[in-house]
C-alpha cells in the first residue's frame, strides 16, 4: 500500500473515453423531446468564489449569451456541512429535472469521510465536462522560489510552522496536503476554508504558507504577481503556452515530479441529474453542455484556468466513475480520513 501512495495519481489514459479530446463533444445529437418549463437550478455544493462557482457562472452566462435554452440558470450556492447541503439536496429531489448538480470529488470524499448516504450511482450522470489541475502555490514575497527549495524548507521546520491552507477538510485539498507530508516528509499543518477562493485571499495575507488551489482560483492573484506557481501536481506539464504573467504561461509551470515530489493529483468536472429523472431529461442536459463545450467562450475559458478538455458522457462516463470511485477510497484510507463502521 505504501508503495501505491507513493503514486498519487489518477490515470485517464486508462480509461475509455472518446477518440480525441472535444470530438464527440462537437458532433451534436438530434434535440431531445423534454425541455424544462421554468427556471433549472445549478446547485453548485462549494463556496462563492471557488472553481466550481466560477465554472457554473460561465456556463450560465454562455447558454444566456447563445440562448441555448428557453428558461433561465439560476446559480445556487450550497456549501454548508463541507457541501453536503448541495449535494444532498440533489440527491434528495427525485424526479426533479429543473435541479443539476456540479459534481467534483466531493462525491467521492464526503460518504468516504462522513458516512453521509450521498451515493452517485442513484443519482442520474450527465457528463464529466473538463479535469482541474492543482498547483502548490505560496507567496510571492516567500524567499522559496521553487517546489524543491520550498519543500525542503518545510521538511526542516518544527511542526506547526508552515501552514497549508485547502477548501474543505478531508476532500482533495487535504488528501495532497497529506500526501506532501508522507512522500516527501514535508511537515504541513492544514488549515480548512470554505473555499479555494477564500484559501487565495489567505495566502496573499500571509497568514497561510501555501495552497494548491486549482488555476481558476488563484490566477487572478498569480496575474497580479502575489503569488508563485510552484509546480502542477499531474504527470505532464499544462498545455496551454500564452503567456498569463509577464514571464509566465501555464506551460512554464514544472509538473511536481519534476522537482523530485512524485504526487499527482487531478479531478473531474461534471453534473448529476437527481435520482428518478428520465433518459430524455438527461440526454437535454448532455446536448445542452455538448453546445456549450463547442462554443469559444468555453475554449477562452478552459485556456485561461488550465483546465484538461475532457468530455464524456454514457458508459464511459460511469466506468469512469467507478475507477475514481475505487481511487478515492484507497486514498482516502491511506490518508485516515474514511470514517470508523
């Protein structure tokens, strides 16, 4: 087991997806018979400001701007019980079709650590859309300009010194804090927030050390020079090469393994109708966010937040799950984090 934690990584490749990344996305299927008669909700279970807020208010603004559908999107914030609240009250609205969940690995984590009955499979997927990065990140003014020399730094200090700061305890922040601490010895006290936004304005404010918050959430203070990329926790470096900085693009960035700290750690992007909801129901939603991942504010948009462009849907979608699925459970094991039966 210890040898597998050395490996904390999530293997796509070895999942069957479609052909080329965005190919099926851009094949549009016949228009589905059901539509929604009043306003759908997207119950977005993270707090305002984090990558998943963000992703949702872009979504809504393009299928506003393209008049993609009749009736409006109205965002719902749903953070509360670490984003139980949200997640739970989708999976609580059997047969509502007009409520949407925007699922990350908190559908995995929370059951894992809670014992909550937040259970995927009854729910209906929709489609995985894109997968997040994670970066270490600290602060611009810290004396530490690479992983390695930060890292190092932190392996030396006494317990309690650095601190690292994530969205949530026990979910995927916390589990690479962990991981940072067992393969490579670093000595990271974790501090849980409400939000990746929330761990960006700490770390500008010095009173964390560092996060690895996805891009989303902090390129706005890496832009504005108050924060450093480090290095992304994946297996190769991001593909995207125009610059977001003066002297930096997302390709610029060293993966982690490349300063000797061999974690990797992506997760997916997606939405769940509640349980009870029908095949037509769905398959609107799936052409609904097919059109949306074709258009060019989607493509702005994955570019400028680093996101991998992944979309898949159907059976892959739900062989991909239970791969996941199975991944966080080992993790999360490892970790300590899955509550006592």
């Amino acid at each position: 087991m210890m040898r597998r934690m050395r490996k904390l990584s999530i293997r796509t490749s070895l999942l069957p997806m479609c052909a080329a990344a965005l190919t099926c996305s851009l094949i549009a299927p016949a228009q589905a018979a059901w539509e929604p008669t009043k306003a759908v909700e997207v119950i977005v279970p993270a707090g305002a400001g984090g990558a998943s807020d963000q992703m949702a208010r872009l979504i809504q603004s393009i299928v506003l701007k393209h008049k993609l559908m009749k009736q409006p999107m109205i965002i719902q914030i749903k953070a509360g019980a670490s984003g139980a609240e949200g997640a739970m009250d989708v999976q609580e609205s059997k047969g509502d079709a007009h409520k949407i969940l925007v699922a990350f690995s908190l559908i995995y984590t929370l059951p894992i650590s809670t014992g909550l009955p937040l259970n995927w499979r009854i729910m209906n997927p929709l489609a995985m859309i894109a997968q997040d990065e994670f970066l270490l990140w600290n602060n611009a003014g810290s004396p530490y300009k690479t992983a390695k020399e930060f890292l190092d730094a932190v392996k030396a200090a006494p317990a309690g010194k650095f601190k690292m700061g994530g969205t949530g305890s026990k979910r995927e922040d916390q589990l690479i804090n962990f991981a940072l601490n067992k393969v490579y010895g670093a000595n990271f006290t974790y501090i849980p927030y409400k939000s990746g936004g929330e761990a960006a304005t700490q770390l500008v404010g010095n009173h964390i050390d560092a996060n690895v918050n996805n891009p989303s959430e902090n390129i706005a203070q890496w832009r504005a020079g108050q924060v450093r990329a480090l290095c992304v926790f994946s297996e190769q470096r991001m593909a995207y090469k125009t610059k977001v900085t003066k002297d930096q693009s997302w390709a610029d960035i060293p993966t982690c393994k490349e300063s000797g700290i061999d974690v990797q750690y992506q997760m997916l992007r997606a939405f769940f109708l509640p349980p009870g909801t029908t095949s037509d129901q769905a398959a609107y939603y799936v052409d609904l966010l097919r059109k949306v991942v074709a258009t060019p504010e989607w493509k702005e948009y994955t570019e400028r937040n680093a996101l991998k462009q992944t979309f898949v849907t159907g059976q892959d979608f739900v062989k991909f799950l239970e791969k996941d699925d199975a991944y966080h459970h080992m993790l999360m094991k490892e970790a300590g984090f899955a509550k006592s039966k």
